[in-house]
C-alpha cells in the first residue's frame, strides 16, 4: 500500500511513517503548490 501525503502533513510524519516501512509519497517533495486535481492523477 502506499500512502499519499498531502502538503499538510509534517514531515515529521512522514519520516515515521517511512521508518516503519511503510512507502509514502509526499507531494510537497515531489511537486509543492501542485493542484489537488493534478494531485488525484
């Protein structure tokens, strides 16, 4: 499973969640300000 973290989630967050194991994908890494249509796809 993956998980999609929105730009409103901490990294703190997202760094535990990924130590874990669990495979997140963070938006505000990959492509901050992105619309949430954009975001859908």
């Amino acid at each position: 499973m993956i998980i999609l973290a929105d730009e409103n989630i901490h990294s703190f967050i997202i760094q535990t969640l990924r130590q874990e194991g669990m495979e997140v994908v963070s938006v505000s890494q990959r492509s901050k300000g992105i619309k949430d249509s954009e975001v859908i796809k």
